[in-house]
C-alpha cells in the first residue's frame, strides 16, 4: 500500500519560517499532482498549495506571495516553504497525493497523510 508521512511541523513565531516535507512510500507506478490542505479548529478543510507532475504551481489566496511548494520527483517529496507565517496559519496541515499505482490501470487513487501540526505564536 502507499503511505504519505509528513514532517516538519512544530511550534514558531509570527513572522518566522517552517518547511514541510511529505514522503510517499510504498508500491506504486506514479505519483501524478501533490498538494497540501490545512485545517484548523472549527473550519473547514482547504486547499493550501498543489503542483502538477509537471512543476506547476498553485496556491489558496491566503498563502500567494508567502509559501512556495516544490516537488523532488527522485524522491518521492513534495515540500510546502512557509514563510511569515501569522497565527492564522495555525493548523493541521495534510499532505495529498493523486498517485496512479498500477502500469496497467490508469486509475488514480487520493492519498492522505496523518497531518503534522503548525502552531504559529504571536
């Protein structure tokens, strides 16, 4: 089976910096988009970054100008580089792979990590 497994999380300051990394492992043919979602207490789950097979990027409006997402397709990782964070990207945040696991099937299946947790200071 496939396995995301995050890291990275813990507790900074407003105005510092994190770095997420997320590691797929396990059988499978192709890891096709990557992104990562947050979700904090009391709200709803949202998209904060994605990017394609291909390296194109996108980002939720709360987030432009201030995270990077980049892939390592050798490795399997997608990483999430989050600056000036503020308290409120205080969250859960989840790693999401659409991986296509057989050569002979293109069905894609939706794989979620445990989540890490980012808790941002003021």
């Amino acid at each position: 089976q496939v396995q995301l497994v995050e890291s990275g999380g813990g507790l900074v300051q407003a105005g510092g910096s994190l770095r997420l990394s997320c590691a797929a492992s396990g059988s499978f043919y192709r890891i096709n988009s990557m992104g990562w979602y947050r979700q904090a207490p009391g709200k709803e789950r949202e998209l904060v970054a994605g990017i394609t097979s291909g390296g194109s990027p996108q980002y939720g409006d709360s987030v432009k100008g201030r995270f990077t997402i980049s892939r390592d397709n050798a490795k399997s990782t997608v990483y999430l580089q989050m600056n000036s964070l503020n308290s409120e990207d205080t969250a859960v945040y989840y790693c999401n792979a659409d991986i296509r696991r057989y050569s002979w099937a293109t069905t894609r299946n939706d794989y979620w990590g445990q989540g890490t947790q980012v808790t941002v200071s003021s």
